[in-house]
C-alpha cells in the first residue's frame, strides 16, 4: 500500500517538475514577499544534495562487498531524494522571485529540474528493486544523476561567483594544460601610457558592477564587461553618453544619495569612492574614448592623475618587484649593522615600508655629529627621527639636511643653538621640530621664523619661551602650532 503511495506521489512531483521544465517559468519580474524569503534559502540548502548524493554513490559501490550497508544505502536515498526536492524547489522559488531570466539561470534550473526527476525515478526504481534489471537501472539512473549533479553545481556556482572563478587564480603551468588563455600581467612605461578605458574605467567595472552586468546575468539589460555593452546600454537607453554627463544613465546612477533606490552599486554592495566616481565622471566628459591614453588627454585634473599613479604603481613588473625586495634587504642589513656597531634602534614605520623612524634614547651620551654622519647614507628613509639629549650641535646641521624625507625632528636638550636653522626650510616634509630645552638664544626668531612648512614647535625651556617673541613667531607662522609645555 504504501509503495503505491510513494510511487503515485513520486510520479506526481515528477510531473510538476517536467512540466517547469518545458515551460519555463522565469518572466524577469521580481516578486517580493514570502516566495522571495523562502528561494533565498537555496543557497543554503543546495550543499546538501551534493554531500548526499555523493555519500549514496559511495555506500552504493561498498554494499556489493559488506552487505551490512545496504539499509544504510537505502536510508541516505530516502534523505538524497527529500533534500533535492528542496533544493530544486528553492531554486525555482528564487529565480522566479528574484526576477532572473539570464540564459545562464535557465539552463541551471533545467538541468536541476532534470535531476529532480531522475532522483524521483531512483526511488521507485528502488522500492521495486531485486531484479537484475531494475539494479542495473538504478545503477545507471544513479551514474546520470551525479553527471547532472555536476553539471548544476558547476553553473550555479558560475551564476553566484562569475564563470572564471574557479579557474581565475590557476597556475599558468595548468591553464595551458587546459588550454585555457595564459593572463599576461600588463606592465606600462609610465603613466601616461596608461589606457584610460582599459586600464582603469573598466578595471573599475570589473570589481564592483560586472558581476550583474555581464553577458550571463544582464541586470537592466545592461552588459558592462565590454566597451560595446556599455555603449549600447540597457532598458533605459544610454549607459554612457560622450561628452555628456546629464545624458549618461551610468554617471547618474552612481552619483545619487547612497540610499536612492536606483542607486548603483545595488543590493548594499559597497559604493565607489568619490575619486572613482570623479575618474568616470572626467573619462566620459572627456569623450569615452576606448583607447586614448592617460598622455593623450591635456590638464588631467590633480585627484583624477594621482589615482591613475595609484594604478601605475600596482602594476609593477615582476623585475621591478624584486628589485625593491633587494633594496629593501640590504637597506635591512645596513641598518642592523649601524645597531651592532653604536647601538641606534631602528623601527621600520610599517611592515614591508622602507621608511624607518630612528631612537637614540639608549645611546644618548655618545651619539655626536660624528656618529650622525654614520647614518647619512640612510637619511632619505628616515621619516622620524629623535636626537633627544644626544650630543649633537650646531655642526650636525649638514648631516640633518641630508634627512629630506623627515617628518618629525626631536631635537630637545641637545647642545644646538640653532645658527643658520633657516636651512631647515629645505627639509619641506618636516612637520614638528622639538626644540624644548635647547639653548637656542631669542635672537634665533629670525632663522625659526623661515620654517613655514612647520605644523608643531615645541619650544618650552627655550628663551623663546618669551611672550613678545612668541607672538613674532606666531605672526610668521600662522599654521603652525606652539605646544608649550
Ligand atoms: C548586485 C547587482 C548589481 C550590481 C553590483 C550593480 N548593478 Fe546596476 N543594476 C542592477 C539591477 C538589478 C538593475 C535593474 C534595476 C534598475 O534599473 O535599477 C541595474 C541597472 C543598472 C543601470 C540601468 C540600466 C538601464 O538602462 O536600465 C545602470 C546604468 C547600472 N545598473 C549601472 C551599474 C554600475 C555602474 C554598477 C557598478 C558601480 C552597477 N550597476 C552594479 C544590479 C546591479
């Protein structure tokens, strides 16, 4: 009795999932509400028919030797089959309510559909199993569904990951075992050799829209992974009007409030940056070209050039990669031989960075002008550098101006006095100097006065340290700030 159950019951399902797979019910419409809730599930669900499956095909191929798996077989089918009638309905519920209709979508979800049936017809081939011909029916019903199987997920990974995900990150060694095109990592002269469209504009596209407007899965019929796609634009006409902002869908969509509806990237999905969106913006202003370089363009605006530095410098050569690495090796190695030898403790000012800061608080009674000359042929990495109650005086004053790139300069309870400290201006990156407790006389107001590029001074314990020159100082330096204690 119950056998006749399940099998009028499986023939049932097996009818409703033929007849959505000769009729396909995908409109391109999106219905929200409850069906929405429930397809987003299937991305969750769709892992188990993969595990179960693969668990039957294995208990499957071991019962011939120990009989004793054979219920168990039996039983993960009875499993095997539920999970996939989820999975499959999910699916449909997700395609239709989420309003996809790409090629890629409906080829998945008839396959899927496919499986669904044969899986059905697993069961019944089970429950009336014993005979020779039902086993080898099952066995080969079983060989198709796992085929199927891999075919579903493959594409379903496909639309969720993008088609190249799997193979993206492959070795080059294997990409040509698989025939698959070998990526040449670009490498560009200068800057000005970058290609505005190919180089940056749709490296843009690529990370943060493509994966809904591609040939597969065209959000608003819009197919931005080619400079063709993105010209013809979609439902609402122009993506991308030459020369014309207000004109171009594109440029609008990215640049309404956050929270828009229309708002593009969608679906949360984090938004450009501003000076993404100013490149864009000047790109189309300046014609859409597909393949005018960053050279050929006149009065490249500021922001839009630096980013396109930014390009440049991550496309770095192999050579030049190693090149750094050797630099930045023997920079290493130079600086702990100047540790061994006078003590100087070095911090590098990131990991990997070549910029160091400097400390001499553990050696301050024998580091003088002369040890200081040692670190010269480092100075250009220095970015930080404290000096605090060392030896140092006046004659230090050619060594410290090799320190071009210095940002903060601790000079406090050294022996300087601060002559000709006007040639500090050269060193334009510096923004703090610590002058606290120095002998520096009040007449040096006119060498300190020339430091414009100054944002902090300390001069606490200074004859500086005097209202009517302070206020001298201040008038000179109106940026800067006197931190007085
Ligand atoms: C998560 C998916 C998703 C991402 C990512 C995405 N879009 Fe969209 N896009 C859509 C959907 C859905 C539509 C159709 C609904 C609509 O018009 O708002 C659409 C429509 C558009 C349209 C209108 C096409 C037309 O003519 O109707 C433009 C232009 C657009 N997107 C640009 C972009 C840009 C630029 C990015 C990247 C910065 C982007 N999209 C990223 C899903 C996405």
């Amino acid at each position: 009795m119950t056998k006749k159950i399940l099998t009028v019951a499986s023939a049932f399902l097996a009818i409703v999932f033929f007849a959505f797979l000769i009729s396909n019910p995908l409109t391109g419409e999106e219905h929200t509400g409850i069906l929405n809730f429930i397809g987003r599930f299937h991305p969750v669900v769709l892992h188990l028919p993969i595990g179960f499956f693969v668990l039957l095909a294995i208990f499957e191929l071991i019962t011939p030797v120990y009989g004793k798996f054979k219920e168990a077989a039996t039983f993960i089918l009875i499993l095997t089959i539920g999970v996939t009638i989820l999975a499959v309905s999910t699916g449909i519920l997700l395609a239709y309510a989420g309003g996809a209709d790409e090629p890629l979508v409906v080829y998945h979800m008839r396959v899927s559909l496919i499986l669904g049936i044969l899986t059905l017809e697993l069961g019944v081939l089970k429950l009336y199993g014993g005979k020779a011909i039902s086993t080898v029916a099952y066995k080969v019903t079983l060989f198709a569904c796992l085929l199927m199987l891999f075919v579903s997920s493959h594409n379903g990974g496909s639309i969720t990951h993008g088609e190249d995900y799997l193979t993206k990150h492959m070795p080059n060694a294997l990409r040509t075992m698989f025939g698959l095109e070998i990526e040449e990592v670009k490498v560009v002269a200068s800057v000005d050799d970058l290609e505005v469209y190919g180089d940056v504009v749709h490296t843009i596209f690529e990370q943060n829209c493509n994966t809904c407007h591609n040939p597969n899965k065209k959000k608003g019929d819009l197919d931005m992974e080619s400079y063709e796609g993105l010209l013809k634009g979609g439902e609402m006409g122009y993506s991308i009007a030459a020369g014309e902002l207000e004109d171009s869908e594109l440029y609008y969509r990215i640049t309404l409030p956050h929270d828009d509806e229309d708002f593009m990237p969608t679906d949360g999905k984090p938004p450009l940056s501003d000076t993404e969106v100013e490149v864009i913006g000047w790109w189309i202003q300046e014609g859409a070209d597909p393949v005018k370089t960053v050279g050929a363009h006149d009065g490249v605006p500021g922001n839009v050039y630096s980013y396109f530095q930014s390009i440049f410098d991550s496309m770095v050569s192999e050579e030049e990669l190693e090149r750094r690495r050797i630099e930045r090796e023997n920079l290493y190695l130079g600086l702990t031989k100047l540790h061994d030898e006078i003590g100087l403790i070095v911090i590098p000012i990131e990991s990997e960075a070549s910029e160091f800061s400097i400390e001499t608080f553990a050696i301050q009674k024998t580091f003088d002008d002369s040890t200081l000359a040692k670190l010269v042929p480092y100075a250009d990495k220095v970015v930080e550098a404290n000096f605090s109650s060392t030896q140092l005086t006046d004659e230090a004053l050619d060594s410290l101006l090799k320190f071009e790139n210095l940002r903060s300069l601790n000079l406090s309870k050294t022996k300087i006095q601060g002559q000709q400290f006007n040639k500090l201006v050269a060193l334009k990156n510096l923004e703090s100097l610590n002058l606290y407790g120095t002998e520096l006389s009040s007449e040096r107001v006119s060498e300190l006065s020339q430091l414009t590029q100054l944002k902090n001074l300390y001069l606490f314990q200074t004859e500086l340290y005097e209202e009517s020159v302070l206020a001298q100082l201040k008038e000179s330096l109106p940026n800067c700030n006197f931190v007085l204690n």
